[in-house]
C-alpha cells in the first residue's frame, strides 16, 4: 500500500512538474516570438521613414545578443502554489514536500 502511494504522489508530481514546465516554456516563447515580430516591424517602419542619404552611410553590425529570460510573473507563481496546495489537500504531499516545493517557486 504504502509502495502504491509514494508511486501515485511520485507520478502526480512529476506531471504536474512537466505540464507547468511547458505551459511555461510556450508563454515565454510566444512572448519572445511577439517581441521579435514587433522588432522587425519597427525596424522596417525606421527604414522606410530614413532619408535616402542616411542609407547610403555605412552600416555598421549590431551586436546580437540573447533575450533575457522572461522573470516568472506574479500569476504563474499563484498558479504553481495553487496546485501545489490542492496536492498537498489531496494527500499526494506531505508537510515537508509542500514547503520545500513552495520554497522553490517563491524563489524565483
């Protein structure tokens, strides 16, 4: 019985795990994704607007550099320490699991 339910709580929190991982993993790629759409038409509204004399100056390269990584919004936090409390309601969890995994996000 006992090897049973540390196998269900075991599965519950991996799942619960995973699925907050990619919801998270796509917010923040489609944030990315918006910020560089709306980059590119900046950029194209600046080149548009130039007078023909300042495009004929040399450019010079732009360092490119990665996009910081999106900080965890006060939401998802809520989100996760929803979650986390309904497992630990439900039993899944234990006193010490729930706080060590609550530790966890706030830390973020």
């Amino acid at each position: 019985m006992g090897l049973l339910r540390g196998l269900a709580r075991t599965a519950a929190i991996a799942g619960t795990a995973t699925a907050v991982s990619n919801r998270v993993s796509r917010r923040q790629g489609g944030r990315w994704a918006a910020k560089d759409q709306q980059a590119q038409e900046q950029q194209a509204q600046d080149a548009q607007q130039q007078p023909q004399y300042a495009q004929q100056q040399p450019q010079y390269a732009q360092p490119q550099y990665a996009p910081p990584p999106a900080a965890s919004s006060t939401d998802d936090m809520l989100e996760q320490l929803q979650k986390l409390g309904e497992l630990k309601t439900a039993g899944v969890l234990t006193e010490e699991e729930f706080q060590a995994q609550k530790v966890k996000i706030l830390a973020r």
